[in-house]
C-alpha cells in the first residue's frame, strides 16, 4: 500500500524591512494597557484614580460634620426643669457672634477658591500647550505666570489668623469653651473646619514646592486639581457651619 506524506512546506515569514513577512502592529503613546511611552501608568488613570481616592477622603469629613449638626440641633431642643416655676425651660443660649470678622474671614477663604481655581486652570492649559512647545518654529508665547498658588497660601493663612482673632473676640465677650453647649460647639465646629484646611495649607505646600522643583506637568497637575478640590469643599463647608452658627439658633 503506497503511503501519502502529510508533510507540506511552509514558507517561514522574514522579519524585516525588506521581507514579506507581516510585523505585528506596533503602538504608539498610551497602549492598551494604560502605560506610556517611558512604561509608566497613563496620566489619565492616574488623575481619575486620585480624584476618586480624593472623593473617599472627603466623605468621612462630610458624615463628620453632618453628625456635628444632628447633636447640634437635638442639643438645642434640651430642656431643664424649674423648680421655682414648675416649667420646663430651655437652656439653649445665643451665641454673640463677631459677625463683621467672621465675614472678613469668609471673604477671604472664597477669594483663595477663586486663586487656587485659576491655579488650576492655568496648568490645565500647560497640559494642552505642552505637545505645541516642542513643535520647532512654534511659539505660543510665554505669557506673566500670575503666582496663584502663593495668593492662596497667603489668603488660607489669613484665615486661619482671622479665626483665631474671631475666637480671642469670643473670649472677650464671655463665651468660652466650657460656658455653655451652645459656646462649646462654636468652637468645636471652627476648630474642626480649622484643622481640616490645615491638610489643605500643607497640600498647598506641596504643591508650591513642586511647582518650584518644575516636576513633570502631569505630577503638577494632579497634585493641584486635587488640593483645589479639596479647598472648594473646604469653602462650602465653611459657608454651611457659618450659617448655622448663625442662623441655627
């Protein structure tokens, strides 16, 4: 019985410019994968990562304060007994605000919004121009660099100071810490505002310094959108416990 040899040539494909054979496709820039040219996760990830990890962050401070205002408004509706007239009488007492410094202080943390929202914004558009400045021949203009980020340091610290003068101004009217609930929470609910935008001053910080070093755009970036967002929250928190200060009573 003749036999039929299932052997066939195969041609091998050449690798090479001048072969015929396929080259697997090459890709350019952020692969697939999420990983750039140089091998490192892709800017994008990284900014959506950090924004995410930002939001966890920021909603333990938020359930923070929320339980502050619940025991804030059920203190307020605590009653004692009077002997003398047989009535239950509220105990809840009126806080005398120093209202002009603290609206001097407000000012100030919302004009820091605003720097550090131009802080922002300036160096989201050093990320657009960045690829045109290493076209050669192509000039955008190098345009005054307004220090933003040092105006809402200085504004952030101004704060804090008017704080602390707002506090002095309580203690010489007679409210102090242990005076009464409705003076304690003055002060724990400032003082609690205080020390989270005490973490932002020190993101501040961080960021100023990195701006100075001239760290990758990309690094720049993602450190400043998220301490700007922070500082945003920071603001509006403070409009809501300043209001409730003063009008939740």
């Amino acid at each position: 019985m003749s036999r039929i040899s299932s052997r066939v040539g195969v041609k091998e494909p050449e690798i090479g410019q001048g072969g015929g054979g396929v080259l697997p496709p090459v890709e350019y820039g952020g692969g697939g994968d999420g990983r750039g040219e140089d091998g490192s996760p892709d800017y994008g990830q990284r900014l959506r990562r950090a924004r995410l990890g930002l939001a966890l962050a920021i909603a333990p401070i938020l359930m923070m304060f929320v339980t502050f205002t619940g025991v804030y408004i059920a203190r307020q509706q605590t009653t004692t007994y009077n002997l003398e007239t047989n009535t239950r009488v509220r105990e809840w007492m009126h806080v005398n605000l120093p209202i002009t410094l603290l609206l001097v202080n407000t000012a100030l943390l919302l004009a820091s919004s605003f720097t550090i929202e131009m802080a922002r914004r300036q160096i989201m558009r050093d990320i657009v121009l960045a690829p045109v400045r290493t076209i050669p021949g192509v000039s955008v203009g190098d345009r005054y660099r307004v220090p933003w980020l040092s105006f809402t340091l200085l504004l952030g610290l101004g704060f804090l100071g008017g704080q602390w003068m707002a506090w002095r101004a309580l203690a010489l009217r007679g409210f102090h810490l242990p005076t009464s609930a409705s003076s304690s929470f003055v002060y724990l609910l400032t003082a609690a505002h205080g020390v989270h935008l005490a973490l932002g001053l020190t993101a501040l910080f961080y960021a100023l310094g990195i701006s100075i070093l001239r760290k990758s755009l990309e690094s720049q970036h993602i450190v400043i959108d998220l301490t700007s967002w922070y500082w945003h929250f920071m603001a509006l928190l403070w409009l809501y416990i300043f209001a409730l200060l003063q009008f939740g009573t």
